[in-house]
C-alpha cells in the first residue's frame, strides 16, 4: 500500500505534535508514528491505512532521542529502538 492523498489526510489530522520517527509495518497495511509532544512528552501511534483507522499505543515522558522505531519481528506491535548516544 502507498502513502496516497487519500491517507495522509487521515495521518495529519491526528498527529498533535512534531513528528520524530515514522516506520512501516511489515505487511505494509499500517504505519506508526512517534511524535515529540513537547516537555519530553511522547506518544507512539499507529494508522491502519486499509480501514483509515489509528490507535494510541503509548504515552511516556523520555528525556533522550531514540535512535528510531520498529515494529517486532512478528510485525504485531511497534517499539522503539536503542537510542541516540
């Protein structure tokens, strides 16, 4: 599935802050997005671009930026990656 003009509406309406890290799933059917709130907020989200649907995944308060975000090898719930030293 490509980024269309028809998803990237559904991806910049929720999106709340300054976008970090973006990554593709596995099978290509969603996306997740890690997003820098402001005051060391974050908050990982995916979209699932077939049914135009998102779901908060976490919210955490880190002070260090990450080296990037994964989903696990299963393809089943994304992560974050080892951080930037």
């Amino acid at each position: 599935m490509e980024l269309t003009k028809e998803i990237i509406p559904l991806v910049i309406k929720e999106i709340k802050g300054d976008i970090i890290h973006v990554v593709w799933s596995p099978g290509g059917d969603e996306i997740a997005v890690e997003e820098d709130l402001g005051g060391f907020r974050r908050v990982i989200r995916t979209f699932n671009l077939t049914d135009s649907t998102s779901k908060e995944i976490a919210k955490y308060t880190c002070m260090a930026r990450w080296g990037g975000l994964d989903y696990s090898p299963d393809g089943s719930t994304g992560r974050r990656s080892s951080p930037d030293l």
